[in-house]
C-alpha cells in the first residue's frame, strides 16, 4: 500500500457515477473530441480518477486544464479522504469546457507542485460533408 499519495488511472468519459457500495462505473471513455467550428465550448465530461495513499488520509488537490497554449481554463481545488483500504475514486463533472483552438489540451491532478498523475485530451477541428449531420457542436 502506497504512504505517499498515488493515482491508479485517469479516463475522461461520457457519464460516470460511484454507487452507494463505493462501485465505480465509467461508460464512454475518450481521449479525443471533435469539433465543427472555434470557438467552442464541450457541454460536459467526467474526470474520473482513483487514488491510493495511507488509508483514512486526508488530502488537498489541485486539479488543472489547460489548453493547447498552455492556458488554465479550468482549475479546482479537490479535498480527498482515502478509505480503509487507502483508495478513493473521485469523479469530476465539467461543463462548458472552453475549446479555442486545436492541438492538445493538458489535464492534471497535482498536490502542492507535484504533479500525481496527467493526461492529454486532443482536440480536432472536422468539416461535415454532406452526409454527416451528427457531429458534435
């Protein structure tokens, strides 16, 4: 068991939830989002992530986006209690997700200046031909 402050993954996804017996489901995981027109903002995403660490710990995040220039456009602060085991899964839900340009947008949980875990989300401009009526925004 971890003593100093680990995260297992990091997935972005459509819809997530922790049931009341602590069960962690995750439903439609992606690293990429497509977009018509910039600027625009994504309506909504999870962040899901699971923490190990001593076990009944308390902890205090920082949880970060930035954009392809290296922009924060989204900054939490994320209070943590691990269990009995030493784990948490901890979902957050953003809306809005401000999206200026292409490229790769950075995301990342860090407590005090160290960085626990990151991810990259890629952010792709797509044209509609005339048969794709059902792309996002």
């Amino acid at each position: 068991m971890a003593t100093t402050l680990e995260a297992e993954f990091l997935v972005l996804c459509d819809q997530a939830i922790i049931s009341k017996e602590g069960k962690l489901s995750i439903i439609g995981i992606f690293n990429q989002i497509f977009v018509r027109r910039l600027p625009t903002r994504f309506s909504q995403m999870f962040i899901v992530t699971v923490f190990s660490g001593s076990p009944g710990k308390d902890y205090s995040l920082i949880l970060e986006i930035k954009n392809s220039q290296n922009k924060v456009v989204e900054k939490r602060s994320v209070k943590l209690k691990l269990g009995a085991n030493g784990k948490a899964n901890f979902i957050a839900h953003i809306h809005g997700l401000p999206i200026e340009s292409v490229g790769n947008f950075s995301l990342s949980f860090k407590k005090d200046s160290r960085k626990i875990i990151s991810k990259q989300l890629q952010i792709i401009q797509v044209k509609p031909s005339a048969n794709q009526s059902t792309l996002p925004n």
